[in-house]
C-alpha cells in the first residue's frame, strides 16, 4: 500500500482524514497518513499542536514529512481563509473565485519546496464550507428547529458551491454558523457533521476538494 502523509491544521482535520478519507483510499491501495502541524517542537520529542502561524513553519514541515522516504507523496489541508500572508504567491493572488485563488497558492507553495513528491491543497475557503453541502444534516446535529434548517439552506442557496462561500472576517462559514448556533465548537461538530454527510456529497459539491481526492486516489 502507497503511504502518503498529509500536514494538517488540527484535529477536527486529522479525524477527518482517519475516519473518512483514509479509508475511502485504502481501495486504491493508497494509506493517508495525518499529521497535525506543530507550532513548536522541542528536543525531548514533545510539541505543542496548532494551525498553521507563518510559512516557515509550514515549510519546514513540509520538509520533515519529505524526509520520510517511505512516503510517495506529501501533501497538506490548510484552510485558505487565514492563511498567513508570507505564504508564496499571497502578493499576487488573483481576484475571482476562491478556486482560483487556491489553485494559484498551491501552485506557488509547491514550486517554493520543489520536490516532485510534494502537492499541497487548500481548503476553500475553510473546513466549515463542508457542513453547507447538506444543512438539514448540518442542522439536526446542532438543534431540532427547523428555523435552522432554513436558515442554513438560505445561505447554501445563495452561492454556487459550499466552497465559493466567502473569507470575509464577518461571513466565512465558520463564521455564518457562530452567528446562527454560539455554541458550534469545531472538533466536535465539524468532524460529525462531515462523517453524516459522506464523502460522495462532499465531493459533488466541492469540485476542488474533489480534485485532490482524485489525484490521491491515483496515487494507488
């Protein structure tokens, strides 16, 4: 079996891919290994876990996983909202869809570390964007009123795909359903909300999420 490793932000994306997507690609003969990035690692082996803070620590992990040779490939799940702003390509990031957007950071973050085992992806725009792809199941994870329901489907409508919801401070999607349900907490309810909907919506309905799955699932 084909190991890859996949630097990601927290926990609610490491049991996202353990739960989900690794096993999903065990079919293709493909184990997706997570790995949370560390914000500081010290001598003794022990680190301090955390999102991604500036390039050169996500650069320097990305060179951590290369050493592995083990793995055929690394690759990353880092939210495109927030990304640090030293991030290659930030100073000519063009205008239109967060897709676009993605593409053209991906592109620079990889020819920066040029190594031929090396993809990044980025979410668009976050990991919350998953949980508009079905707000009825979104919805009944947090509360029984349909008045959520409702209110979830009205913003899902209001864009093409989950992914092209915003990165606006005030409207990204983390942010529309703190603004709907306070009491939303990440690594609880992202993770479940994800594994309720499935992985065949996610992808139907995040087309740039779903190229990535398709690269790895080549990889087999």
């Amino acid at each position: 079996m084909k190991r890859v490793l996949v630097s990601v932000e927290g926990q609610t994306e490491e049991t996202f891919v353990r739960e989900m997507l690794r096993k999903h690609l065990w079919g293709f003969d493909v184990d997706l290994q997570p790995v949370i990035i560390s914000t500081h690692r010290v001598k003794q082996g022990g680190k301090f876990k955390g999102g991604v803070l500036r390039y050169e620590q996500a650069r320097n992990e990305i060179q951590r996983l290369l050493s592995d040779t083990n793995a055929v490939a690394v690759t990353t799940m880092y939210d495109l909202y927030h990304l640090p702003s030293d991030f290659p390509g930030q100073a000519t990031r063009p205008a239109g869809d967060g897709r676009a957007k993605a593409r053209h950071l991906e592109q620079a973050f990889q020819n920066d570390v040029a190594s031929p085992r090396f993809r990044p992806h980025f979410q668009v725009h976050e990991f919350e964007a998953f949980l508009f792809v079905d707000p009825a199941r979104t919805a009944r994870l947090f509360s029984v009123s349909p008045a959520l329901i409702q209110q979830l489907q009205k913003i899902r409508d209001s864009f093409p795909t989950p992914e092209d919801i915003n990165d606006n401070p005030l409207t990204a999607p983390s942010k529309r359903i703190l603004s709907l349900y306070p009491r939303y907490e990440k690594p609880l309810y992202g993770t479940l909300a994800a594994l309720e909907i499935g992985l065949d919506a996610i992808r139907s309905e995040c087309p740039h999420f779903d190229e990535w799955v398709t690269w790895l699932e080549s990889l087999g």
